[in-house]
C-alpha cells in the first residue's frame, strides 16, 4: 500500500511539473525581442520616417500630373526652286526640301498624363549626410503632347499615335560636398511656375554629372562640375551646309559630330531671406568632322576633326515680395552663349522643348552649335561658326488668396548664326537669324495642401528671314511665283490654352 502511494504522488508530481511548464510557454518571454514601430525622423524635414533595423532616414512620395491643351493649326510656308516643283527633300546636303504643310493634317489637341514615384534616403555620417535619391517618371501622351509639328518648316503631320515613356529624372548620390548621378544642372536658375515651354534653357530631367559644393557661410555657395552633354536637346552639336557647287561656299555635310569631352560648369551663388542670386557659367567642345568627297577619297571617309569652344553666362536673381502677399516674388534671368544652344535657348521648361510646345513658325534649323562650312570652291579648307543667342527671361508670383496664385512669365531669344550660314540658302543647311518672344499666365487654385488645379494661356511669336539663292547669288526679294528662289521673311505667332490637374504626395 505504501509502495502504490509512493508511485501515485510521484505521478500527481509529474504531471503538476509538467503542466506548469506548458503553461509558462504560453506567457510572454521577458527575453523576446521588443517590436519596433516605424518612428518619425524629423531630422531632414517633414515626411521622412526611420527604416526599421537601420540607421537611414526614408521618404516616399510621387505625383500625378494630367495636362490637357489646345492650339490651333496653322499652314506652312512654301518655297520653290527657281522654275520648278515643291521642294520635297530635306534640308541640307544639297537635296532640295519641302516646308509645305496643310493645316488640316497637324494635330491640335495635346493630352498628357504623367506619374511619379520620388524616394529620398538619408544616413549620418562622419562626413556629413550621405543622401540617395531617385525620381522614376511614366508618362503617356498622344497628340501634341508626343509630337508637336514645327508649323513652318520641317512639319511633323498626324501625331496621334499615343505612346508611353519611362524616364528617369533624378538619380543620384549626395556625400560630403560631391553630387554623382542625374541631378539639376549647375547652370540652371528658373523655377518651373508655368506650364508651357518657354524659351530659355531649363533641365526637366536633370542631367548626369560629377559635381562639389561648397558651402561659404552667410547662405554664399558655389559649385564646380562636370556634366554629360549627351542628356541634353542639341546633342548632335554641328552640321554642314549642304552641297551647292553655286554657292561661294561650295560646302559639303559632316559625317558624325562625336562628343569626346563633358561640359565644365560653376556657380556661385547666395541664399538669403530677402531672396537669391546666382551666376553660372559654362565651357564645352563642339566637335565635327569635315568630310567632303576629296577629302573621304584619302580618309577613310572621314576628314580631319574639327573642334571649337562653345561657351554661356548667366545671371539670375529672385526677390520675395512678402509686402504684398505671403510667396510673392519675382525672378529675373539673362543668358548669353556662344555655340551653347542647349544651356541659353532650346531646351524648354517642363515636358516639351521650346520647338515643338509653343507650335509656331521659325528657328529654321537651328539644331547646332556649330556650322561647319568649305572655303574655296574646291573645298581645300574649311572655316567654322557658332551660333549666338541672347536670352531674358522674367517671372512673377502672386498669392491672391493662400490658397489662389498666378504666375505671369515672359521670354525673349534672339539666336544669331554665323554670317556665311545666314547667308546660305536654307535648303542647303543655311540659318537665319531669328527673334523669339513667348508670355504665359495661370491661374492656380490648391483647395487642399499639394493638390492643384489651374489653367493657363500663352502666346510665342517668332520673326526671322530666310536667304536664298538665284544664279548662286543670295537675293532678298519677296517669295512670289516669279521669283519662288527667294529670302522669305516670316512673322509666325500662335496661342495655346492649357489645363493641368495635380496631385503631390
């Protein structure tokens, strides 16, 4: 009896143990792992939350942007040979081209829908802040938003055909001063305040670069770098003029315009609260080969390259104008460039460049930095030119309401090429002179903090004259049926209506 005793409270004890210790599994572990929240990192600013496990800060964010706009067609300007049909080519190389373009064949509608996704992280370091930023941008457009024509010259008809584009408009490393990948160019000053392009360079989707800033205290910065000109508008930077055994230049076309160095770009400029200033420069190669027939015969079919050193300056200066209204101001810009296109005039603000957006005559080809031309009617040698342009540029904000703002913008471009392009016949490569000046106004109502509906209207308008030749000598009478080889003189302006919805997040 005592032995079944001993064997039953042995048993009871065991099973006691036994269920104490199931039970003690089921309670919380004072050892585990305390969970972690994701905290607000209020270090870089609003948005930015600590990653998990990490000692970076992160912020997400995008944007969605539909525009939508309106801009009435306009017929084309016609030039003929001496004697003969519509010139139905194109330009340069000696073959004859046609400019002709009906009206009814160009679109006037523009419908574009973009989204963006914008990721900004931040780590600490002995060396300061290491940042690493990306902005990847889908945009579907159809209509002029894909492919507005040059009305004028070089028409691009029916550009219905909707497609969607992936672009990546900001990707780069920030550490200790340096800046390397795709970021806003050193030169740049204006803000983006209005819709349609204008013309005065801009840089939408940055532009790859190795760059050091340096902070001078008092607000004072300046910036030295090198950056790739392979991003920009006007990447093929020479040309020739075309053949014309009439012509005093006789001249031929180049075979590539290769790019071999990046452009050097500084600034210095000063943040302050009564606004900003900045001055820029730029210096950059502008290379071409001179290839005439002779000359490939010995070469390999390519001549001797040709180099020459294109150069822009530029000064801008914003001031806040609180008296007012709370976010008043006013910025002012000016550029002056030689061979530089891209830095002073052609690349625009926003989606489109200032070629196709405003959808007006002129600028005929003036899509290079630089001309290269055959000296002698043989063509021995050559001679070089660079294009000039002058550009000035204005902007004004004022808050009407906290939530109500206009902007009112202005540009003015006068693009001057070289004395024997200007007198070359355009269907030979040849460019004229050119004067430019565009004004846009919105309106912009936020009803809520980053989100944005507006409507805008704006009008360009371009004067320029053409030469052309008659017996291989430059004329400057009136295009008419009598004399159809002619210097035209173009006066082309147009408006466009714009609306855009926006959301920021």
């Amino acid at each position: 009896m005592t032995a079944i005793k001993s064997v039953f409270l042995a048993t009871s004890s065991t099973m006691l143990l036994v269920g104490g210790i199931a039970q003690a599994a089921d309670l919380p572990s004072r050892k585990a792992a305390p969970v972690e929240y994701v905290r607000v990192c209020d270090a870089y600013g609003a948005g930015f939350y600590w990653v998990p496990g990490t000692d970076t800060c992160l912020k997400v964010g995008g944007r969605v942007r539909i525009d939508t706009w309106y801009t009435p067609s306009r017929n084309a300007v016609q030039l003929r040979s001496a004697g003969g049909p519509a010139y139905t080519g194109a330009p340069g190389g000696g073959t004859a081209s046609s400019t002709f373009s009906n009206s009814h064949g160009v679109d006037e509608l523009g419908w574009y829908a973009r989204g963006l996704l914008m990721m900004d992280a931040r780590t600490q370091s002995a060396w300061g802040t290491v940042q690493t930023a990306v902005t990847l941008r889908l945009a579907a457009q159809t209509g002029l938003a894909q492919t507005a024509p040059f009305v004028g010259y070089n028409v691009t008809p029916l550009a219905m055909a909707g497609a969607t584009t992936p672009i990546i408009e900001a990707a780069y490393i920030r550490f200790a001063g340096f800046t390397f990948g795709q970021a806003a160019s050193n030169f740049a000053f204006l803000p983006s305040a209005t819709y349609h392009s204008l013309w005065a360079a801009g840089f939408p989707n940055g532009i790859r670069q190795v760059s050091y800033t340096a902070l001078l205290g008092a607000g004072i910065s300046a910036s030295i770098a090198l950056e790739n000109r392979g991003d920009l508008t006007t990447t093929g930077t020479a040309n020739a003029l075309g053949f014309n055994p009439l012509s005093p230049t006789a001249a031929t076309a180049t075979a590539t315009s290769p790019q071999r160095l990046p452009a050097l770009v500084g600034n210095l400029r000063v943040d302050q609260a009564w606004g900003s200033a900045m001055l820029s420069g730029v210096v950059l190669q502008n290379t071409a080969n001179f290839a005439t027939p002779a000359v490939q015969a010995v070469t390999n079919g390519l001549g001797p390259l040709v180099t020459r050193t294109g150069w822009a300056v530029g000064a801008g200066v914003r001031i806040l104008l609180p008296m007012l209204a709370t976010g008043d101001s006013v910025v002012g810009w000016v550029a002056y460039g030689v061979g530089s296109l891209d830095y002073t005039a052609i690349a625009g603000l926003n989606s489109n460049t200032s070629l196709t957006s405003n959808y007006v005559g002129g600028f005929l080809r003036v899509d290079r930095n630089m001309t290269v031309y055959c000296v002698g009617a043989g063509c021995p040698a050559f001679g070089v030119e660079q294009a000039k342009v002058l550009n000035l540029a204005g902007i004004f904000t004022h808050y009407w309401t906290p939530s109500l703002r206009s902007n009112l913008q202005g540009t003015y471009v006068r693009l001057t090429p070289g004395a024997v392009t200007r007198s070359t016949d355009w269907t030979n490569g040849g460019l004229s002179a050119a004067t430019g000046w565009s004004v846009q106004g919105n309106v912009i109502w936020s009803p809520v903090r980053n989100f944005d509906i507006g409507a805008e209207l704006s009008y360009a308008r371009v004067n320029q004259t053409l030469a052309g030749f008659a017996g291989g000598l430059p004329t400057a009478v009136p295009c008419t049926a009598a004399a159809p080889m002619c210097a035209a003189s173009v006066s082309s302006g147009n408006w466009t209506g714009r609306v855009r919805v926006e959301r920021t997040f």
